[in-house]
C-alpha cells in the first residue's frame, strides 16, 4: 500500500484531516476566549462574590451596552479592600452610589444575570457552529478520500442555530437556579 495509509487514504486527505481538527480545536479555544469568561461569571458558575458601589455609568456603543465605573469590595475575605474596577454590561444605568452584588472574574465584575447568561449560551453556540462547520466538512471529506457535497451541512449549520437558540433558552431555569442559590 505505497502512498496510502491503512484505511485507503492518501497523503493529502491526511494533512487535510488534521487541518480540519486543528481548525475545530481553533473553534474552541476562539468561543471560550469570546464567550467564556463573561458566561461563567453572568451564570454565576464561578467568580467570588462581593459588592460593587457605583461612582457612574455611562452608555457605550451599543444602544443596551451600560458600563459603569465603582469600587468592588470583595465578601471574602471579611474586610479585605476595596478597589476600582469596571462594571460592563450593566442591567441599566444606575445611579450614583448604588449597591450592587457582582462576581469578580478576571479583573472584571459582572452582574449576574441568567436572561444573559441564556444569550451568551446561544450566541456562543452560533459562534463555534458557523466557525466550526467548514471544518466539519473537511474533515468529513477526509474521512470519505474525496470532497463531499456541501449541501446537507448547508441544513445541518441551520439546525445547528436553532439547538443553539433553544438551548440557550432551556438553561434559563437553571442560571436562575443557580442565581437564586449562589447569590
């Protein structure tokens, strides 16, 4: 079997196979970096806890963008410092001293919010869908030793945002669990 592997593929279906596997890591690693951190913190998944009091807000470039500058004192350790910090994606623009409690996660507080947490899980699903499916593809031809017709995944993408969407919204009741239990 000169020239070819085990299973009949030849050598450039081969690097195209790793290509495409590569490329859905790439996928990964992109929404976790988009969408990640923001997530966790907004489902309360992760994060400590503490207070954050408002010193201004201010709208950003978006229409519902809020970002608001204050101190965030952190609940443990029990009189640890407060320090600056920014507030984005705020549920509104809040008035000066206004308390709030937030998670802290990377240097950032987050309000949480699970209608936002929902979002972020839909739009992270849009994101590595459409990123992730070309590859898919690849990698499907590479299995095959030929280039497959792009037609069912073309449906497959489709149904793919959908199940995104709907899964955002099946998590609602337990990002509301979870802020309900976690604080």
């Amino acid at each position: 079997m000169r020239g070819a592997d085990v299973l009949g593929r030849t050598g450039p279906w081969r690097v195209a196979g790793t290509f495409a596997v590569l490329w859905l890591a790439g996928v990964a690693v992109v929404t976790w970096l988009l969408f990640g951190e923001r997530l966790v913190a907004l489902s309360g998944l992760v994060g400590p806890t503490g207070s954050y009091v408002t010193s201004g807000c201010y709208e950003g470039l978006e229409s519902n963008d809020v970002s608001c500058e204050g101190r965030y004192t952190p609940s443990f350790p029990v009189g640890a410092p407060s320090r600056p910090m920014m507030l984005r994606g705020a549920a509104e623009r809040y008035r000066v001293g206004t308390r709030l409690e937030v998670r802290e996660v990377g240097g950032r507080a987050f309000e949480p919010s699970p209608v936002a947490a929902g979002e972020y899980v839909a739009f992270a699903g849009w994101t590595a869908s459409t990123l992730g499916l070309p590859a898919l593809w690849l990698l499907a031809s590479a299995r095959k030793g030929r280039a497959r017709s792009g037609d069912g995944y073309v449906f497959a993408w489709l149904a793919l945002l959908f199940g995104a969407g709907v899964l955002g919204v099946v998590l609602l009741p337990v990002f509301w669990v979870l802020a309900l239990i976690r604080g």
